[in-house]
C-alpha cells in the first residue's frame, strides 16, 4: 500500500470489513477469465510490447481529458467516494491507490482503463442512483479490474481490434476480424463476472450487490423491486423457451461487452454460496507471491471443466441439446427438427430419452420420420 492509503485509512467507514493480505486475483477471477489471464501473464516480452503500444495509445489523452473535464475524486472532493476507493483497495491490498474521477453523464456507468496506471470513472448516474453500500460494492467492481490487470489487457486488445477492423477490406477479414471481437467480447462478459466477485469481496455484503444490480436494470425505484424475483427473471431467461430462442439469446449476447444484469446478480449470487468464496471469506486464498508459479495447462483445464459443467448443468434448451449429444444420446435430426418445431417434449417421448436407459437397452430400428407425436409416451417438456 502507498502512504497515503495508509495514513488515510482511519478515515474509513467503521463497519468493519475482513481484509484479504496478499490475495491473488485468481481467488475470484472466472475460470475462463483466470485462464486466459494466466496465459497472457506468462508470455515473455509483454510487459515491454505494453510499453511500447502505450506510446502509440490516446492514453496521455484520456488522463488530460478527465484531469480537465471530470472532478477528480479526492480528500477535498467526493470524500464519500475517496473513503470507499481507500477502503477497496486496503480491502483488497492493491499496493497503488488508483485515481479516481465523476464524470458527468446521467447514464449509470463505471470503467477502468489505463496501461501505465490504471484510472477509474464513474458517472454523475451512477453516484446519484446508488446508494453507500451499493456504491461500496461498484467501486470494489473496478478496483477488483484494476488488481487482475483487466485494464491493461482491455486496453490493448481494444487497440488491437481497432487497428484490424481498419484493415477488414481485405478479402475474408471481416470474417476474421469478427470472429475476433466475438472471442474477445466473451472475456469481456467472464471478466465482469469476476469484477462482481471482487466487489463482493469488497463490501461483504451480498444484498447491496443485488439491490446495485437490480437499480442498474430498473432504475431508482427499489420500492418496486425485489430480489427474489429479479432473480427468478434470470431462472427463466435460461430455461425458457426452444432452440429459436436459445440462438436469439446468443444474438442478443454477441455485440455485447457485459452479461446480461439479471444473469450478472444470479451468477453472483451462486458464487457467494460456493465453498470456494466461504474459503475466501475463512481467510484461504492464493496469494499473490504464488502467482508466477502458477500452471497455464491447470488454468485451461479447470476452465474447460467449468464449461462442461456449465452445458451439464444448463436448464437451456441449446444447452441441454449439446449434453446429450455429448452423453451419446441418439436420433440427433430428430431432436433438431422437433425443438425448432416447438414438439420437444414429443420428441422425449419418441426417443424414449426420458428414462435414459430405453434407446440404449434395445437395438436401433429405423423410425419414420413422419411419425406423429401421438406416438411418444412420455409427459410434454419432459
């Protein structure tokens, strides 16, 4: 921690909050986020390429920009918000307070970006539709970006994806270019999920967290509002439907650099219940001074497995269709013409995928394909 983190630290809120000495970033980061972190941290040379696009980067531009026209968050100016900078990061043990700016923009928003050091802002939204102990949670958000390197990463890649688009003309570079963005943006989503945790972490205090959540997608009305339902938004949006609306939520996904908000507080919510954040809470963490030590191939493979456990696990109905085409389950066209039909629950009974032993205890026989749904003998959806 610098000097001044420390010498301000008795000007904290007094609710007393655990403080998690020497925590690696991979305690909260998303498997899939720490992987691909983990794999950039390890490349030789990355450190001098980061120096060297940084002169080419606006960034010298930005920090003139908000240094001119942005309130610099300080003893003297949003001491509120300063108290709770100082707080996130002696929480978190990030050694460099970050500098911290209110910029005015009635959309509720926050970012932290920066190659050299990284800068935090948040808009006059943001300030005014939160309160304390939901700001708390926002700004343990972005220090917890701030601590993963996720600025430094953002910004460059960012850059780089600039500079490609540029170049899209040529023949098949859109086709690559895109391809891309689409992988990039899905680390962007997996990056704020871990930034969620770390702001977690930060106010421990799960129901800001979701009141902050709810307020970003509904606005000011929290008498309106209740968790249990916003989180029973989440259960449906992932359950309902068929296959169409499977690939429209892809769709509606792709342009987009964050999760969806509902699904934001249902993963966040999941995650304070795990075994892994009550480890963390007990004081049982990785530690930054192991980080170097740290396995690529580890972080792949608890990465893919987190994805094999998320398609098992999934009540989407996409989802749903690649695990039993990965058990092995049968009659693929099938299953595809009948849940783009919306007869998925005919076709369980068909199959006789219901009771996941029938296809397999007796030999395969061609079925017509014209045979009505009448046929099938178990219940509808099942």
């Amino acid at each position: 921690m610098t000097e001044r983190s420390h010498e301000s630290h008795e000007n904290v809120p007094s609710r007393q909050r655990r403080r998690f000495a020497g925590i690696s970033s991979r305690a909260y980061e998303h498997p899939a986020d720490r992987s691909a972190l983990v794999a950039l941290r390890k490349l030789t040379g990355f450190d001098t390429v980061f120096k060297t696009l940084s002169g080419l980067l606006p960034e010298r531009s930005l920090r003139l920009l908000f240094l001119s026209d942005s309130v610099r968050v300080s003893d003297a100016q949003f001491t509120h918000l300063n108290d709770m900078l100082r707080d996130a990061c002696y929480i978190l043990d990030l050694e460099k307070v970050p500098p911290m700016y209110v910029n005015q923009d009635p959309q509720p928003n926050a970012m932290c970006i920066g190659l050299d050091e990284p800068i935090i802002v948040v808009t006059t939204g943001l300030v005014e539709l939160l309160d304390e102990e939901e700001m708390r949670a926002v700004i343990g958000h972005e220090v917890g970006h701030a601590l993963s390197g996720h600025a430094v990463y953002r910004t460059i890649l960012l850059f780089l994806t600039n500079i490609a688009l540029k170049v899209a003309w040529i023949p098949l570079g859109n086709v690559a270019i895109m391809a891309i963005v689409t992988a990039l943006r899905e680390w962007f989503r997996k990056s704020e999920l871990s930034a969620d945790r770390a702001g977690l972490l930060v106010g421990q205090d799960l129901q800001a967290s979701m009141r902050g959540l709810m307020k970003i997608a509904g606005g000011n009305h929290l008498h309106e509002m209740n968790v249990d339902a916003f989180l029973a938004q989440a259960d449906e949006y992932e359950k309902g439907g068929d296959l169409r609306d499977s690939v429209l939520k892809i769709l509606n996904l792709l342009p987009r650099s964050h999760p969806f908000t509902t699904v934001r507080a249902a993963e966040l919510k999941k995650w304070s219940e795990t075994r892994d954040y009550q480890r963390i809470m007990d004081g049982h963490y990785p530690r930054r001074d192991e980080d170097k030590d740290t396995s690529v191939t580890d972080s792949f493979r608890e990465s893919a497995a987190h994805y094999a456990d998320t398609v098992r696990s999934s009540k989407d109905p996409l989802m749903k269709l690649v695990g039993d085409i990965a058990g092995g389950a049968g009659d693929l066209g099938g299953k595809l013409r009948d849940k783009f039909t919306g007869q998925g629950g005919s076709s369980a009974g068909k199959s006789g995928a219901t009771d996941g032993s029938t296809d397999s205890a007796r030999p395969k026989e061609p079925r017509d394909p014209e045979e009505g749904p009448e046929s099938g003998s178990g219940p509808a959806g099942s």
